[in-house]
C-alpha cells in the first residue's frame, strides 16, 4: 500500500511533535497544522491547553490516554470519515514515544486514512547527540517496569547489548533505577540528562556509582544514557571455567553467583556457564 500524503486527498492524522521545555521549540508548521484540523488528542488536556492557548490555538480537544484508548479510536474514525483531518500531540515530545498512541495510528491505517508527522524537538534524541557516547548504533528502551524484581530481569536482557541504550525514567524512582543498573550493569559510564531545553537544563556525566551519589537532589523528568558494553569477549577454554567454577563452589558461591560471577568476568553466554556448573559443581 502506498500513501502519497499531501496529493491523494484523503484525511489525514498528524502525529505532532511539541516542545519538551523551551516553548521556542514549538515550530511554524505544527502551529499552522493543529490550528488547521479539526480536532486535537492529547494525554492531558489541561497541559495541552497551556500550549495552545500560549500559541492562540483555539481547535478543540478531546482527551485520548491509554484507559480510554478505544473509546477514543472510535471517535476520532469517526471525525476522519467525515472528510476531516485529526491531530495527536503528548504532553512533551513526539505522540507515541513512550506515550499511547499506537492503536490509534493502526487503526487509522486499516480505515485508508493518511499518517504522517510533524517533525519537532525529542527528548532522548537531545540527550544522546550530547552524550558523548557512540551514534553508530543505539536503542531506544525507554521506561522499565516500575517494580525492582522485574526491572532487574529486564536490565539482565539488556546487559550484553553493544549499542548505546537509551532509558527514560521519573525523579521518584531514579536512584531505585540506578541501584538496579549498577548492580546488573556493573559500574559503567553513563549520562543523566534532566530539564531538557530548560533554565535548569542539566547534563550529570559518570559512572553509575557517581551519577547515583548525587541522585536525590535530581528533580524532573530524566532521560538515561548507558554506554554499550564494551567488554572483550575472553578467549576462556572449558578446562579453565571448571576450575573456577570448582574453586568459587569451595568458596561457598551458589550456582546463581557463580553464573553471574563468570559471565560478568568473561562476558560470555550465561546459559553456557549455567551448563558447566550444573555438570561439575
């Protein structure tokens, strides 16, 4: 399927990037764009109406969150198969990062309605040009599960990657975060962008450890950069991991730290390990 946007004459849904901080951000065409259609989504339609009463945008707005996502689908479909044009904007950033918004762009798709977004500012974009880290590659996760256990299995799933890793999280939960990455992560480099585009814009660069002692005097919404693994892999031989293995089980290690211990030192496959030490503990 092809979607020729601005020449098929078809309604059109605009996935509308606002300003994460500086209202400066907020650029000509998204203006003209959210005062031209005929309605607005937004997650919070209190924070939306200060921006677009700042800008003189009187379109009307309808609520659209993630507990009234299909209610609100049907509306707006609705809105589209009159021949009208519809916007989504969140409360900072690009519509869908990290934000609902997907059930919405897909069903608009199946409906053979127009897609297509208004370029503007994003937050982990911001942060990780900044960085310092390598652009080459890197991985967009966003925010973990709230809860430690979980978090730290999904920080497990992620500990190998090569590729800068990109995190979003809430000043409450910062240093629980950061107590979870360093334990699972080890001491690595990262950066802590905070108040982005803002007065109290602040970049906080180090080691996990060093990030983490100032944590508590953090305050806004805070985008986490982690630098990739960069960990040789060790050319380690079996004989030799069963010699390790049996010297940390006469230690008093379980098999759980064992794993962790060897597949820490020699980045290697935890399963590998986990085998090895099932067969020779």
């Amino acid at each position: 399927m092809r979607q020729q946007t601005f020449v098929n004459g078809k309604p059109t849904l605009y996935l509308v990037a606002t300003p994460v901080g500086n209202l400066g951000e907020f650029t000509p065409r998204a203006i003209e764009t959210l005062k031209s259609v005929s309605v607005i989504g937004c997650e919070d339609t209190r924070t939306s109406k200060i921006l677009l009463n700042h800008f003189d945008i009187s379109t009307p707005v309808l609520s659209y969150h993630k507990f009234n996502e299909r209610e609100s689908v049907e509306k707006f479909l609705g809105i589209m198969s009159e021949g009208k044009d519809i916007a989504l904007i969140s409360d900072a950033g690009y519509p869908l990062v990290s934000d609902p918004g997907s059930v919405l762009v897909n069903e608009v798709i199946k409906a053979g309605f127009n897609v297509t977004t208004i370029s503007g500012a994003s937050a982990f974009l911001n942060a990780l040009v900044a960085s310092g880290f390598s652009l080459t590659r890197f991985t967009f996760v966003g925010f973990l599960d709230s809860k430690s256990s979980a978090r730290k299995k999904e920080l497990e799933g992620l500990k190998n990657n090569k590729e800068t890793l990109i995190f979003y999280e809430s000043p409450h939960r910062i240093k629980e975060f950061l107590t979870d990455l360093l334990k699972v992560f080890g001491d690595r480099n990262i950066v802590l962008a905070r108040e982005l585009t803002k007065k109290f814009e602040e970049y906080v660069r180090g080691s996990v450890s060093e990030v983490l002692e100032v944590a508590d005097s953090l305050k806004g919404e805070m985008v986490v950069i982690v630098e990739g693994n960069n960990k040789v892999i060790e050319n380690v031989g079996e004989n030799e991991l069963i010699c390790q293995i049996s010297e940390l089980t006469k230690q008093g290690k379980t098999s759980k730290e064992i794993v962790s211990i060897l597949t820490d030192k020699y980045n290697i496959k935890k399963n590998y390990v986990y085998d090895l030490v099932c067969k020779n503990k």
